[in-house]
C-alpha cells in the first residue's frame, strides 16, 4: 500500500519532469528554426501574412473599444487613487509606468489568447486527430517550419503591435482624466508624458509583447500536438492548453515585476 | 484547393506562390476542374478531392504513386474508365501509377489503360 503510494508519486513527478524536458525541447526546435532563413519559405511567408491579418488585424475595431473602455476606467482609477494620496508630482511616471509596462502588455495578451489562442489550439488539435498533420509530414512538409513558426512569428507581431496600441489608447485615455481630476491641459500633459517616458519603459513593453506573444501561440500549439486520438480530446486539450498559457502569462508578469524591483 | 496544391511546390522547389499556384490552375485545366481552386474542401466533391489529391502527388519529387483502393475514397463511382484517362492527361512526367484495390473490383480494370497484377 505504501509502496503503491510512494510509486504512485514518483510516477507522477517523473512524468512532470518528462513533459517539462519535452516542452523545453520544442521551444528549443521552434526558436532554432526561427532563426534559419531556409524556413522562410514562399508558403510559410503566405501563412504568417494570413495569421497577422487574421490576430491583429481583424481583431482592430473590438480591439479599440475594448481598450478605450478598459483602459479608461483602469487609467481613471489610477489617476483618481493618484489624486487622493496627493501623488499629482508623480503622476507622469505612475501613468507610464502603468500604461506601458504593465496593463497594456497584459491585458493584450489575455485577449490575444482568449481569441486566437483558443482557434490555434483548437486548428492544431483538429489537424491532428483528423491526421492531415501526418499528410503534411508525408509530402515532406516541415510541421514546424510551415504550421507552427507563422502561429508563434504572428503572435509576437500582433501582441507587440496591439500593445503599443492600447498603450496609446490607454495615454489618451489618461488625459481626459487629468483633464478633469486636475484641470491639466494637453501641453502640460504633453510634457508630464514625454519627461517620464524612458528608454527602459519602451524596452520591457517590447520584451514584454514579444515574451507573451511566444507563449501564446507557442502553447496553444503544443497543446493541440499533444491532443489523442479522438474528437472528444479536443476540448479537454483546448481546456488543458488555455490554463497551461494563463499560467504562463501570469508567470511572465510576476517574473518582470521581480526583475523590475532589483 | 488551389492553395493545397500549390504548397508542394512552394516548400521543394521555393516557387512563388503565385507561380505555384499557376501550375496547379494549369494541371486543374487538363481535367476540366479550373473553377474548384478556389473552392474549401466542403466545397468539393469526393471525386475533385480525389484529383486534387493526384495533382499534389504529382507535384512531388517521388517517381511512383500509389493510389489505395479508388472505389472507396470516391463516392458513388460507378466506372474507374473516365478517372484513368484524366490520370493519363495528368501524368505529364510519366510517373508510375500504382492502383492498390481489392480482388473484387478487379473487372473495373479490365482494358488498355491498366496492367493488372495479382
């Protein structure tokens, strides 16, 4: 009974370790081939066109609208919280720091990976179970080279792209707040902005974009690879691979915040 | 469909894909079936997914083409005579078309077109 128990565990662990080593070993591959111009083919190139258009393009409208209500109320918050500990001195540097380092990256990431995420999880899932990924494999088709580098190249172009974006949504959004709160006009605002921004934010928002952007493709993929052989695993992969990626999101987050604080 | 077939050639021989795509057109024209490349595979009968299915074999590098059990993977199809000649009309490089099928539908092959072994 104990033996079973104590089997049971070192099953479980080894098995744990066994997929990390495995995940690591197709990011590895996934990251060599970037770098390899011959993946770059004419259908690869075809592909990542019509996955930027289909992540960051058709996404624009709701997009805009969900960063000016989203960013609005969270800048408006900021600002008014700013107000009541008297922190206006320091209200260049708060709503930078918020806007480009912290909510603009993450709040695109989440929606990213709530819209496409799930449809590549789901593409690559379906692929697989109905074998069309071993068809590929047949004709001598790179699964990676073809499939999986345009999904990951377009969600570091669109998470980067949208997030610059809501980032200057969200500054906009920011004046009319200050407008109010504080009677600020557009040149002070103007200014306020410019002293505060700093070559560092502009850096952890890229490499914050292009940190999430990888793992939301990249998961959602391996997710969708590791699906069994039935249309009934779909779901249960597309589930597993969504909290499998918000995990990663909030992994990536609280890994720049500590970085941040050194 | 044009899309499919173009692939192969877009990956092994590096075309453009306007110009892979014309070659697919081309070999779709031979057989009459120009106007399915732009068609999704719900779009298409068993039979134009099955000579897309050709066409792309044809794209690739390999001599021999292996094709399993015809009556199967076209629906309804009541003689293999009309498939064989539009084999013919798209086998332009003269590779070696291998018809695997059950003993049982051995008298749809009977004629010029096809050698049966047992």
């Amino acid at each position: 009974m104990i033996l079973k128990f104590f089997e049971h565990i070192g099953q479980k662990t080894t098995d744990f370790f066994l997929s990390i080593y495995e995940a690591m070993q197709f990011t590895a591959l996934c990251l060599i081939h970037m770098v390899q111009p011959k993946s770059y083919n004419p259908a690869m190139r075809m592909v990542l066109i019509k996955q930027i258009y289909f992540t960051a393009v058709g996404i624009i409208p709701l997009f805009i609208m969900m960063a000016f209500l989203f960013g609005s109320v969270i800048i408006g918050v900021v600002i008014a919280l700013a107000t009541q500990y008297n922190l206006q001195s320091q209200i260049g540097s708060i709503i930078v720091t918020f806007a480009l380092n912290e909510f603009s990256p993450f709040f695109t990431a989440l929606l990213i990976s709530l819209r496409s995420g799930t449809a590549v999880n789901t593409e690559i899932a379906v692929m697989n179970v109905n074998k069309e990924l071993n068809t590929l494999k047949e004709y001598k088709i790179d699964l990676i080279d073809y499939l999986f580098l345009p999904r990951i190249l377009s969600g570091i172009v669109s998470v980067t792209s949208l997030s610059i974006l809501f980032a200057i949504i969200m500054l906009g959004s920011g004046y009319i707040f200050t407008l109010f709160y504080m009677g600020m006009d557009l040149h002070t605002y103007q200014t306020l902005l410019a002293n505060a921004v700093g070559v560092d934010n502009l850096l952890i928002l890229l490499l914050k974009s292009v940190a999430f952007g990888f793992v939301t493709m990249l998961i959602p993929i391996y997710s969708g690879l590791k699906t069994a052989n039935a249309y009934t695993a779909i779901p249960i992969s597309v589930l597993n691979g969504m909290v499998k990626l918000f995990i990663a999101i909030f992994f990536i987050e609280v890994l720049s915040l500590v970085l941040q604080s050194l | 469909m044009l899309e499919n077939i173009a692939l192969i050639k877009e990956v092994h021989e590096l075309l453009p894909t306007q110009e892979a795509q014309a070659h697919g057109i081309e070999s779709l024209r031979l057989i009459d079936l120009e106007h399915i490349g732009l068609n999704r595979l719900n779009q298409c009968t068993s039979l134009e997914v099955f000579y897309v299915m050709v066409i792309r074999a044809m794209m690739a590098k390999e001599e021999v083409i292996f094709i399993v059990t015809p009556f199967f993977l076209i629906k309804k199809l009541a003689r293999i005579e009309p498939v064989l000649e539009k084999l013919v009309l798209l086998n332009k490089e003269q590779k070696n078309i291998i018809i695997l099928d059950n003993l049982t539908n051995q008298s749809h092959y009977k004629g010029d077109l096809c050698n049966i072994i047992k």
